[in-house]
C-alpha cells in the first residue's frame, strides 16, 4: 500500500469489541494501516476478524505487559495513533484472581502511554466502561461524564486505574488522549461468559441459564455495531482530554433480558436457575449520553429488538457450523 495517512496500533482486536472494530474500520479506510496486536489469551478468536487480507491490515502476537515486544512493534510499524481495546475484561474472573487485571488493565496500558508519548503518537484512544462509575440506586439520575469513579470490583477498579493514568497522560504531558465509555455490549463474536452469549448459547442447547440473585439488577445494553460507530466518532471527533459515554439507553433489568431471551429461543421460565449473587453485584449501571450526542452527533440506532434477534440467529449458525466441522 501507500504510505499510509495513519498507522493505528489496535490493542485486542482479536476480541470480541476489537474484532467488531476491525471488520469495519478496515474496508472504511483503505488510507490507515491498522496494527492488531493481542496476546491471543483465552478471550482471543482470530477467526472472528474477517479482514485478515486487507492489505492495510496486520497482526503481531504480543502482550501489553511485554515492554520489549512493544517495542519491538514500535519499531517496525511505528504507530501514529492507539486504539486500546486489550483488557481483562470478565468481572466473575477478577473476583477470583484479580492480579493480572492490574497487570494487564493497568500497567499494561501504562507500557502504551508511556511508549505513545515518546514516539509523539497523534491519539491515544482509550476503550473504558460504565462499570468504573461505581453502583447507582434504582431512582437515581444517570450518570454523565464529569461522576467520580467508584468501581466496585477489581475489574471495574483495574479499569478506572487506567482511566486515571490516561487523564494524567494528557494533563501531564500533554498527550492527545480520548477515554470512551460503553454500557454492557453484547452481538456477535462475543464469548460465551458474557451474559447474553452464555444465557443463547445454553437455552440453543436445551441446558438452564445460571441468573445471578433475584434477576433485578439492571444493566444498560448496546449492541456491538454502535458501540463501533461510537467508538470511530470519537477518535475522529472527539476533544483531547475528554471523556465519552457511550450507552445503549436501554434498562433492563436482568430478569427481563433473560425472559427477552427465553421468547427468541422459545422455551420458558423452567429455563431459569437463580444462583447466588456475584459478590459485590453492582445493583445498576445507567449513563448519561447526551454529551455524545452533541459533540460527536452519535446515538445507538439499533433497537435491542433486533440487536438481540440477530444475535440469537448469530449463534443458531455458529452452532450448526460449529457443529460440523
Ligand atoms: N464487553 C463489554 O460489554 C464492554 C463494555 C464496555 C467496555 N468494554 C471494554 O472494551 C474492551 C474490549 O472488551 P471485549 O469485551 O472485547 O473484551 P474481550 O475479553 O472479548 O477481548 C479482550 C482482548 O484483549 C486481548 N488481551 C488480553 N490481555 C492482553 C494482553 N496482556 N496483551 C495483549 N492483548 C491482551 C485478548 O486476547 C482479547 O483478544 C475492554 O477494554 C473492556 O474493558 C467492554
């Protein structure tokens, strides 16, 4: 290719935001070369990326705890811009081991700070989340940007740390940063620990759905595709230094996604089987979007019906393929 108008450095394209990310950034402009590194841990599924022979792709296996294969890959491709997807990413794992969530969510993304601001990268773009907000009461109004940060598991806490050395980044050094943060995704090439893969994939199988507690908790859902434009508006758009929510403006509370899921695979409630709660089980994640809205012209588009419906047909393929090869 030409020299490229950017070479981005995607982190964690292998998984399942990334991977969304890439098989749409990819064709959109034939102008950036995208670098995909990532580790390939447990959550990684190159077959999801479908861009593999674009001529403005690449892939590197490499961790982010890894200074020297960093850079390594600096060297070689010399990225003028990051996308920072890679992460820990599962709650109910951080419970049980949450060091290398700090390892990877936090000094991880510290490797990329520091190597973007000594390479004079143009935008370090990180992917963060509404769980680093902390718990909301049933009433209480959503949460916009300028919220303190009150995460409550060692996930969400390992995801602020990056969120706070980002902003430091930008104060500090003057690094051209964006943070954006997403509600609960859900849509293909998601792996099955997530909720809404594992509770389609169980009910396709004719096995029970595990639900947390009494189901009330309420999660805010968006489908992956606009997490995806979101994400590409605020790289493009967004202020240095500034924060974006990006939310699917869809409460629901965990029963009722649950008996979403019931009708699109057609069994009933006798699917349900409440477990104990997760410990320190947020009660609500709820975000106040209205500053993406002004200032990067961004909204969700696809309503949860249809989200959840194509994700549900999504896994009745991957089944049958699955099933024969
Ligand atoms: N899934 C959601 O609902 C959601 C919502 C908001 C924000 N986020 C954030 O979006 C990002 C992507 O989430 P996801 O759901 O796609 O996660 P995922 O777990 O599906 O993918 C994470 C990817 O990062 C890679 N990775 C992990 N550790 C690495 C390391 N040390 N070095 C290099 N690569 C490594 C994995 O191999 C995997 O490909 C994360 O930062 C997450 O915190 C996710």
């Amino acid at each position: 290719m030409k020299i490229p108008e950017k070479v981005i450095l995607v982190t964690g394209g292998a998984g399942f935001i990334g991977s969304n990310y890439l098989n749409t950034v990819v064709p959109r402009y034939p102008n950036y070369r995208f670098v995909n590194i990532d580790a390939l841990t447990y959550a990684a599924d190159l077959k999801n990326i479908t861009v593999a022979d674009a001529p403005n792709y690449v892939f590197v296996q490499a961790d982010i705890r890894d200074v020297s294969a960093l850079q390594k890959t600096w060297e070689t491709y010399s990225p003028t811009d990051i996308i920072h997807f890679a992460a820990e990413s599962h709650v109910d794992n951080s419970i049980a081991g949450p060091r290398i969530f700090v390892e990877t969510n936090v000094l991880g993304t510290q490797n990329l700070l520091e190597l973007a601001r000594a390479s004079g990268v143009k935008r370090f773009h990180h992917i963060s989340t509404d769980e680093v907000y902390g718990s909301l009461g049933f009433d209480a109004p959503s949460t916009d940007e300028n919220a303190p940060l009150l995460p409550n598991s060692p996930y969400s806490a390992s995801k602020a740390g990056a969120d706070h050395l980002v902003r430091s980044y930008n104060k500090t050094f003057g690094l051209n940063t964006v943070i954006t943060r997403a509600s609960n995704n859900y849509g293909p090439h998601q792996h099955h620990e997530k909720l809404i893969q594992l509770f389609i994939s169980n009910l396709l199988s004719g096995k029970k759905v595990p639900l947390y507690g009494t189901g009330k908790n309420v999660r805010d859902w968006l489908y992956v595709g606009d997490h995806i434009l979101g994400i590409d508006a605020a790289f493009h758009k967004g202020k240095s230094g500034e924060v974006y929510n990006l939310g699917g403006g869809v409460e629901l509370e965990n029963i009722d996604i649950t008996k979403k899921l019931l009708k699109l695979t057609g069994r009933d409630e006798s699917a349900i089987e409440y477990v104990t709660d997760r410990k320190g089980h947020d009660l609500r994640y709820a975000l106040d979007c209205r500053k993406a809205k002004r200032e990067l012209n961004w909204a969700p588009l696809k309503s949860l019906e249809e989200g959840l419906r194509e994700t549900v047909t999504y896994h009745k393929r991957k089944q049958e393929s699955d099933k024969k090869n």
